[in-house]
C-alpha cells in the first residue's frame, strides 16, 4: 500500500478509525485501563496522522478530493454517483486540524485527569463517537449525511457534557445541550427536507448548482443559518453555552469548543457553498442602491457579532467561576469570527473583504486553541484544589509553576496581545471591520482590551497573592496533563511567531474555499447542469 | 518545498504590516533601556528589612491570606457604574432552556423577515 492510496482513502478513514475504535475500547477496557488509555490515544493519534497527511495534499496541490461510498454508480446525466460522498477542500482540511489537535490533546490531557472517575469505558467510547461525528460533518458533502453527524455529536456531547452525574448541575447542564441541540437540529432536517423536495437530491455541490433562490430557499437557508448559529453559541442563542462548558470536565470542554466551530464551519459552508452563487446577486432596487444577499446578510452578521462579543466580555467580567468566565469569554471569541465573516460579506470581492475571511479563518483556528487551552488550565487548576469559584484561590504561581505560565500564554493569545497568534488574526479583523466602518472596530478592539482586564482579574487572583495555608501541599498537575497544555500551547506560539507562513499555507486555502465555490461543485459534477 | 524564509515572512494588510520577530527585537531593545534606566536607581534598598513592611495607614498590617483580593470585589467600580447593562443581561440568562428556545426563535423570525422578505 503506497502513500497515494492512503491519501486517497483518508476522507473514510479520518470518520472510520475513531468510529471503530470506539466499539473496541470497552472491549480493549476489560483487559486492562492503561491499555486502553493507551488504544484510545493511538486511535485519535492515528486520526490525526491521517488527517495531516490528508491536509497537507490539499494545501500543497490545491486540490479538491472526494470519495464515493460503495462504487461509482449509478451516475446522474451530469457525471456524479448517486452515493453518499465527502468533499475535501482547503475549508474542509483547516478545520479537520483543529478538530484533530484538540482531540488529541483531550485523549492525553484525559489520561490523568479522568483517573479518579468510574465509567472510562463509557467516557473514552463517548470522547471517540464525538470526534467520529466532528469529523464527518467536517468532510461530508452530504446534506443529510451532515444532519447524521450532527446527531452523532449532539448526542455523545450531551452525555459527555453529564458525564459528572453525582453534580445535580452537570445533569442540568447536558439536559439543556440536549434540548438546544435538538431543536436546532430538527430545524436543520427541515431545510434539508425543503431543499430535497425541490432538487430531489442532498449531495452539496448538485444543491449548490441547483439553487434559485426562491421563497423555500429561502425558508431553508434562515433554519439551517439558526439551527447552526445556535449550536455555535451565537448571542442570544449562546445561553446553552456557559452551563455545558462550565459543567462538563475540562477534557470534554476542549472537544466541545471544537464541535462549536465544526457548527460555525457548517454555517460557513452552507451560506457560502450552497448559496454562494445566488450571494451577490441584487435582490430588490431601491433608488439607485440595489440590495443583495451578501449586503444583507453580512450587516445581519455583523449586528449579532457586535452583540455577542458585547455581550460575551460584558458577562465574563462578572464571573466568579473560573469555566463560566472562560466560556463567556470564548462566547466573545466567536463574536470576532462572525464579525470578520459578516464584514468579508458586506465587502465581497473587495481587497479587505477578503482579508476578513482570512481573519475570521485564522481566529477559527486560534480561538479554538487560546480558550481550548484556558480550560485545560481551569481542569488542571481543579484536578489540584478542587476549586473552580476565583474566590477561593490565590498564590497557585508559587505551586503549579507550569500550569501558571501556559495560562499566561493562553491570557496573552485570548486577549489578543502581541506576538501571541490572537494579536495576528484579530489584528486581520480590526483593519478589514476598519474599513467597513470604523466603529466597528473601535468596539472590537475595546472588548479585545476588556477581554484582557478579565483574563488579568484571573490570573490576579487564581494565581498572584500570599500562598494560602489550604493550597500548602498543592502540587503542579502530572505529566500527561502538562503535555496536553504544551501541545496546545506550542501550536499557539508557533502560529503566533510565523502568522504569515500560517496564512499563506492554511488560512487562505481555506479562505479562497469560501470566497470561490466554483471549484467545488465543478470537482463533483463536472460543471455540467444535469 | 518550504523554505526557512517563508517563516519569517511579514504579515502583510492593506494598510500595514506585522512580523513578532521584528516585535521581539524592539521589545528586547526597549528592555535594554529599561534595564539602563533601572542603574541610575536608589541604591539603598534593603530586602527583608523594615522599609519593605507593608504600611497601611497606620492600621495593623492583616495576615497574609487576608491582603488579597478576591475576585469578586476586583471592577468593582465597572460593573457598578453598568449596573444598568448587567441588570438587563441578568433578566436576559434565566437558566430557564424554554427562554433558550424563545430566543432562537425570535432570532429566526428576525432572520425570516430580513432574508425572506426583503
């Protein structure tokens, strides 16, 4: 077996291996709990490696690869397999990466940091069917395939989300993810269903080919643009948020902040695939402006981002609770990736419209890795004190030395400070949201500066101060848990120090994903109408 | 075939530029002047002697655990002053998931009237 022919089957291996593996570990846990510690990380470590060489033949030839499921026929009159398929291109890969480095780092960072619990049959079976899930939305090209893996991840997260069932909270918290997760779902299968009944097919690139923007194109576009906008914390829609992060272990945590970019990914994709073409085309006139979509969709984006990074850092700053202060935060985050996609929108086919995809692009990647590594930080801080309320802790600097500096390098890169990789991307953001209007900015950049004051509120009082006589015997968190804070946090300094080689090679793939969708449907259906 | 110069390559934007390398030199620079600066400092400081106790008005100084600040009483002063805004966005996170579900449905009937209407 040669290097092409596992390139080629990798789309069904990435989903393959962690779904397999995941009925093997309980299976693998009756022998011994280290050996499947050990089986799980391989697992996710083999995913991975399939998922880099995977992206690394995207981003070096250009190309866009697909595989068919069970053969190549029947054929359609335009030239594709009526067939479930995955569809890789740069967008597809770049978040195959994030979703792969944060499972990994989850499955290491588990390692300790679950020891003490009952269940990592259950747990580790859960942590494998959600990455299974994560990956196949990313690589679907599939509508209803989507909704499936969506399902698959929704599910495995609400219970993983309760894992700690002896917290009332935790319960509380994974019943409430359910419900969300549910109902936006259900409305995500409605638009599917509305865009099967008029196209009678679900494969993306056709749909994206066929649409004609009627009235039930529309319809659909509104649920699948709400169901997914829910399930990426959106405000007013982020409510969920705050409960299931700060409830579910901080391993858990980690892969969930992925699975809401998966859901931002699913956003992206279907605004800018599946109605890419229809996107700059005007709407109505009124005088001499003509309305388009893209006009009127960014400015909506644009609102709801300033919204939700308000609304995000306003809330953090009160937080008491160190997991709730992170996912507030991290609620704002994702307030910086919708403005850049709402400003890129709003300047489709401009200089700084692009620069904002590749800013909103490149903020998917470093919000993931700076709030990612902040909740391990909060894990690790647990995992010692048994502590999550800031109002108990201070001194820890004098005891977890190393758990103190990765959590200022993740404060550094969530606040946006230089030469952290959040100053880069966010820095694409201010300057493209600058030219679209500079209030904009001066707003973002004021939240970026109170994002700050509330990762310092943090570290002044988890970690600065007298060391206290109940923190006396704390010790630093064991190996395994400081492994998957460096992996982290590595990723974060070296995309920090070379933003631009990180652009160029995966940011703008991935951004010229967005911004051209021809490539896409004409790699499946051979630019023929069928 | 990447090359080592494509890792110190400039972010480049319409309007400007950034590269942490050259960032690193200018912060290394400014702490060489700082450091210059720091030697024409008072040298008569004396660790561990009574010129480095706490003096707090002439109050008791309190035990060691009790000088930090907690972070509920940090911004006080902030979130006091947008008392307002807190009001409102309390009123807003209930915990209630029927509210949750309210909201995404006023956000769809919104999404509804700007995308589907107009």
């Amino acid at each position: 077996m040669n290097l092409e022919t596992i390139i080629t089957h990798s789309p069904a291996l990435i989903v393959a291996v962690p779904l397999l593996g995941a009925f093997l570990t309980p299976l693998v846990g009756k022998i011994n709990d280290k050996l499947r510690n050990v089986f799980v990380i391989l697992t996710v470590g083999l995913t991975t490696f399939f998922v880099f060489l995977l992206a690394n033949d995207i981003f070096s030839s250009g190309n866009i690869r697909t595989y068919v499921f069970g053969g190549g026929t029947p054929i359609t009159d335009g030239g594709f397999a009526i067939r479930i398929l995955f569809e890789v291109d740069g967008l597809n890969a770049f978040m195959a990466i994030i979703a792969s480095i944060l499972a990994l780092a989850c499955v290491i960072y588990s390692w300790a940091f679950m020891k003490e619990n009952t269940g990592l049959d259950k747990y580790y079976t859960l942590i494998l069917l959600m990455v299974a899930g994560m990956f196949g939305m990313i690589l679907t090209g599939d509508m209803f395939n989507f909704f499936v893996f969506l399902e698959i991840t929704s599910i495995s997260s609400c219970v993983l989300i309760a894992f700690w069932t002896n917290k009332g909270k935790a319960v509380d918290a994974g019943f409430k993810y359910i419900v969300i997760s549910a109902t936006g779902a259900l409305f995500i299968l409605f638009a599917i269903a509305i865009l099967y009944s008029q196209y009678n097919a679900l494969n993306m690139a056709f749909l994206a080919n066929s649409i004609q923007y009627t009235f039930l194109d529309k319809i659909a576009l509104v649920l699948l643009i709400a169901g997914l906008a829910m399930k990426a914390g959106i405000v007013p829609m982020h409510m969920w948020l705050p409960d299931a992060y700060g409830r579910a272990p901080s391993s858990v945590t980690l892969i969930l902040v992925g699975a809401t970019q998966v859901s931002l990914y699913g956003v992206l994709r279907m605004t800018f695939t599946l109605y890419g073409s229809q996107l700059t085309i005007p709407l109505k006139q009124i005088g001499d402006t003509s309305i388009t979509m893209n006009g009127l969709l960014g400015i909506t984006l644009i609102a709801l981002a300033l919204i939700t990074i308000l609304v995000g850092v306003l809330m953090a700053l009160k937080q008491t609770d160190f997991k709730r202060l992170i996912a507030f935060a991290a609620v704002g985050e994702i307030g910086y990736i919708v403005l850049a996609i709402g400003a890129g929108l709003t300047a489709m086919g401009t200089s700084y419209g692009n620069m904002a995809f590749r800013g909103g692009i490149f903020h998917i990647i470093n919000d993931a890795l700076d709030v990612g590594l902040l909740f391990l930080v909060a894990g690790a801080i647990y995992y010692a004190t048994k502590q999550t309320s800031l109002n108990q802790m201070g001194g820890l600097s004098r005891n977890m030395k190393y758990t103190t500096v990765f959590f200022l390098i993740g404060l550094l890169a969530v606040a946006g400070m230089p030469p952290m990789n959040g100053f880069a991307s966010k820095l694409l953001i201010y300057q493209s949201t600058y030219q679209v209007n500079p209030i904009i900015a001066i707003v973002a950049i004021l939240c970026s500066i109170l994002l700050l004051a509330v990762f310092v509120k943090v570290f002044h009082s988890a970690f600065l101060g007298p060391k206290l006589p109940k923190f006396k015997d704390v010790k630093d968190v064991p190996k395994s848990m400081l492994l998957a804070m460096g992996i982290i946090a590595c990723f974060i300094i070296f995309f920090g120090l070379f933003p631009e080689f990180v652009v160029n090679n995966l940011v703008k793939p991935a951004a010229d994903a967005i911004i051209n969708n021809t490539n896409y449907i004409t790699t499946v259906i051979g630019g023929a109408v069928p | 075939m990447i090359s080592i110069y494509d890792f110190i390559e400039t972010l480049t934007t319409d309007s400007g530029f950034w590269n942490p390398l050259i960032w690193g030199v200018a912060i290394v620079i400014a702490f060489l002047i700082v450091y210059i600066i720091r030697g024409f400092g008072n040298k008569g400081y004396k660790k561990e002697t009574e010129q480095t106790k706490v003096f707090l008005s002439g109050n008791p100084e309190y035990k060691e655990e009790k000088m930090h600040v907690k972070a509920s009483n940090l911004y006080w002063g902030f979130t006091e002053s947008l008392k307002w805004v807190y009001k409102v966005l309390d009123k807003m996170h209930t915990g209630n998931v029927s509210d949750y579900v309210l909201w995404f449905v006023i956000i769809m009937g919104t999404l509804f009237i700007i995308l589907g209407v107009i």
